[in-house]
DNA sequence: CACTTTTCGATACGGCACGTTTCGTATCCT
DNA sequence: AGGATACGAAACGTGCCGTATCGAAAAGTG
C-alpha cells in the first residue's frame, strides 16, 4: 500500500510532501463538507477546489473517511476547550457553558455539526474518529461547577448532571440544524425555566448513565451497513 | 408538463393509471427511504423494487421530492393522534405523550425521522411538505393537560409549556438518531428529572415562542441551496 | 555535479450508478 | 376501430471513482 502516514520519520530520499499542499488540501475539504455535507463530498470536488491532483489526495489518504477525520483533526473545528468555569452563579456557569458549546458548534460549522450527525449516524467508525478528532462535544457539565453551586447552596448535594447533558447538546445541536436561532435570550429561558430547576430536583432520581451525543452506541446491530438484496 | 396530479378527473381517453403500480412504488420508496435515507434515495433503485420502470416513476412525479413527498403523505407515517391524554397525574400525561411520541417517530421509522432532519435541513420545501404530510410532530403540549395539572395543583396556574415543547422533542429525535436507547426507564427519568420540575417552574417564566421540531424557519437565507462561484 | 527517488499536476482509462429520454407494445376510453 | 395514454425495456449522456501514466520539478545522495 503506498499510502504513508506523514509522520512517518524514515526519511526517504526524494522530494518530500508539500505541507502548503496539505493544508489547502483540507481547507477545501472543510469547505465541501460544509456545503455539501459529507455524501456530497468527493476526491473530484476536493481536488478542484485546492488546485490539486486527485493523484496527490489518493497518495495521502486511502479513503474519504480518512480524509476527512484528517481535515477535521487539523481544521479549525477544534474544541475551544477554555478553562473552568466559574462565575460565581449557577445560573451563570450554566450560560457560560452552553455558550462555549454553541461556539463549538459555530465553530465546526458550516454544518460540520450536521455532517457529525448525518454521516456518524451511519458510519459508527467515522463517529468515533470524529468525537476523538474534534473534541469532547462539550456537553458534560464539569463536577466543579456542580460543586460549586452545592456549596454555594444552589444546588442539593448528590446533584445529578442528567437533565444538563441530556438536554443541552440535544436542543442546541438540532436547534441550529433547523436554523432556529439560540440567542441570549434563549439560552436564559433554556437555563432557567428548564436546567436549574430540573438540577434542583435531582438530588433524589436514581442517577442515569449519561451519554454524549455522538459517542455511546449502545446497539452495535442499530447501524446497519449494507442493504439486503 | 406531461405530469398530472392523479387525482384530476377530467377523463382523458387512453389507457389509465394503474393504481397498483403506485402503491407499490409507493411502498418502495418508504422501504428505500427507511433504509437509505433521503440523499440515498435514487428513481434507479425505488424502480428496482418496485419492479416497475423508471419512466413510469418520471411519469408520476418530476422530482425527487414530489415522489417521496407523496410517498410519505400516503405511506403509514401518519401520526396516530389519538385522542386527548388524561391519565390522572401529570407524570402519567407526560409519560403518555412521550409514548406517543415515540410511537410516530417510530411509525415514521426506518429512520424516516433521520430523513426529517437530513433532507428537510436542506430543503425547506420539503421540510414543510413532510410537517404536512406527517402531520404534527407530536411535541406539543396539550393545554388540556396542563389546565388538568394545574387543576390538580400539580402545575401552577399559568404553566409554560416551553420546556416540555422545546426538549422532549429534540432529545428523543437525536436519541433515536443516535441509535441510543430511549426505554421506559429512560423517559421516567427525562419527566421526573426535567420535565415536572421544569414545568413546576415556569410561572414566573416568560413565555418563550413554541418552535415545531421541522417547522418554523425564521431566516429563509439560512438554507443555502446551490453553492457559489 | 550527476543520479536517484519521490512528489506534483495533468490527463486518461474502464467501470459503475444514476437521471432522463426514447421506443415498441399493451391497455383502455370514446 | 381509432386515438390516446401507460407500461417496461433499453439507450444515451454525465459525473464520479479508483487507478495508472506521463513529464516536470524538487529534494536528498554519492
């Protein structure tokens, strides 16, 4: 197989790869996918677009799912990922973390969100590639802010983070798929009429296995690959 | 346009329509749509199944998503809408009206639900055309259940129905797109963890504007169509 | 500096799947 | 009967895939 992960150090002799290749390369793979989503994308267009030959995509990448768990990982959909939140409030820390995920989800945009779905939801693999590509999907709610609000007395103790993880990426993600907006106003209607009161109540729900949005496939047979006949 | 709606009456002389051959297209592209989805769908392989011939689908429907269009008002996608809730508590309503959910969302199976978001994100014709064909999604909150919980004292007086509107809809769709499990256990903890307390606390709330899962686009130029240069 | 190795863009090929149209035949209405 | 329409089969063009080949360019190697 003649396709070498570039990092391979042996140091052949030749004319090495063009790293200015490379990344025009996956710019115009982030810009396909973004408008045409990832069904839509192909070597064709891709090549097109970065000005290269079909010839020096095959060299790189196998297969479109390499490619493109390849563009991600490198691309500009990167989790921001910033530091603890604290705000002093629940209700702030709670605003401050569903902003950071629209940011996220802004960031991978150009519907990359979608394409998480569309194409993840029938390829388990390129799923995983791309949750480990691009990041948590930020939709956990970190026990320091759980803590925090407890100790401030916001929130009884043995909080239970479910109704957060399970609502939050759910309703922002398809939110934006349908292109209903979530501004600030939204999000402070989401945070206190659904979110700080569903916390408070949880201190006595059995807990529930929480489950991100695109990893967890509990049912391996659930993505059927092929047809029948 | 050779393309006649089938249910004009004017009698044209000539060999008619066989209703036959429409079912089981129609049927066809229900199947193939379960299994492919939307963008997967091709005249090609719904003709195959159907053992019928390209031309006759052409003949039908001049496009993709008048066929599928068709297919879905006439298929059994229809929400069984059953009649009002009233189980006596409203953990019982809320329950029930998950259930139901569900039901359509899997009446609509086949991931025909996946084929909402997938293709109706792209299209809002369609998007529209499936909300009324599918009818409701079913994610509404009956006034007549929240004025029987505030009867009750279970709710008090001037409820939003916000937060079971916006959540339970997009956390069971994405759950069921992602192939995770939503069981009884699953939605026992989704109302008795989000929703009674979410709804507990909705009176001193804004009311927020109620958005359908599919419906309710609010920038039209949010759906690109075709690219650029 | 010559030589080798590898990359690069361009282009071409066979193959396949699909959309769309055409054609001969079958069927039904008037 | 005659005209009009529906039907299935098949044909045509297009786009993409995956691969291959070419000449030129760019680096290391001796």
């Amino acid at each position: 197989m003649p396709y070498r992960k570039v990092s391979e150090q042996p140091r052949r002799a030749g004319r090495p790869r063009d790293a200015a290749r490379e990344s025009a390369i996956l710019e115009a793979v982030d810009a396909v996918l973004a408008e045409r989503g990832y069904e839509g994308l192909t070597y064709e267009e891709v090549a097109r677009r970065a000005g290269a030959s079909k010839a020096t995509l095959y060299r790189r990448w196998a297969t479109k799912r390499e490619m493109v768990v390849a563009a991600l990982r490198a691309g500009p959909a990167r989790a921001p990922d910033a530091g603890p939140v604290d705000t002093g409030s629940l209700r702030g820390d709670l605003l401050a973390l569903c902003r950071r995920l629209l940011a996220t989800m802004r960031a991978a945009d150009g519907r990359t969100a979608l394409l998480l779905l569309q194409a993840g939801l029938e390829d388990p693999e390129l799923c995983d590639a791309i949750e480990e590509a691009v990041g948590p999907t930020g939709s956990r709610l970190p026990a320091s802010v759980v803590d925090a609000a407890v100790r401030r007395g916001e929130l009884p103790a043995g909080a239970d983070p479910f109704p957060f993880e399970e609502v939050v990426g759910s309703v922002l993600l398809l939110r934006r798929l349908n292109g209903l907006a979530a501004d600030d106003d939204y999000l402070h209607a989401l945070v206190d009429t659904v979110l700080v009161p569903a916390l408070r109540a949880t201190a006595d729900g059995a807990p529930r296995p929480p489950a991100g949005i695109f990893s967890g496939h509990p049912a391996p047979d659930t993505h059927p690959r092929e047809g029948d006949s």
